[in-house]
C-alpha cells in the first residue's frame, strides 16, 4: 500500500529511539515522511528528542496545540474522564499560555534552534 502512497505519514507520540527506527523504515520507500501528530510530553515525546530526529531524516512534523485555549490539549488525554482536571499537571501539548509566554522557555528555545 505505501509504494501507492505520494506521502508516507504516522503518528509516533513516542520516544526519540522509536521516532528514528520509523522514519528510517518509512525512509526506504523513497517518499515525503510526514509525522501528522508528535510531542506529549508525558510520555516522554518531546520537541527537544524530537525534531533531531526529525531534520536527520528529512521528514516534517506537526504537533497539537500552539497556544492553551478551549481545546484543551495542555491536559492529557485521559482528563475528559476525570470530573476534575489539575492545572498544575505536566501539559500534554500546548506550547504557549495565552498571553504569549512560553509553557517552557527552554523548549521555545529547543524549538526555534531546530526549525531555523
């Protein structure tokens, strides 16, 4: 099915290791890798183990959630269960508070040396 394929895409919310050993397998095939869904910081799925692996293999990425708002992607996956969320929990995705600020100003930086 992938030799039909114009673009190759996954989603790997996974560690950097995982991340490479996928691209490297879809890489052989000789098409544009897309990563559609990246980076949960939970699960230690992060931009700074990330995007390395991504500019290695010339393959292109997106993540959820730039700014935290009413999608509530900063809290994790299994919140919709709990009746309560706690702000104070690790974000999932979200990059940035509303205002602008950055969640981690490290990772702002890891983001902007990796994608420049």
């Amino acid at each position: 099915l992938l030799d039909l394929s114009d673009v190759a895409s996954l989603h790997c919310y996974c560690e950097a290791d995982e991340l490479a050993e996928r691209l490297q397998q879809l890489s052989s095939i000789g098409r544009p890798v897309l990563v559609t869904e990246f980076m949960a910081r939970p699960r230690n799925s992060t931009f700074a183990s990330s995007l390395p692996e991504l500019r290695k293999h010339g393959a292109w990425g997106y993540a959820w959630g730039l700014f935290r708002g009413r999608s509530n992607t900063h809290l994790s996956w299994e919140t919709w269960m709990q009746p309560e969320k706690d702000e104070d929990e690790e974000w999932f995705h979200d990059v940035f508070y509303e205002n602008g600020t950055a969640y981690s100003a490290e990772e702002a930086r890891q983001i902007w040396w990796h994608t420049t």
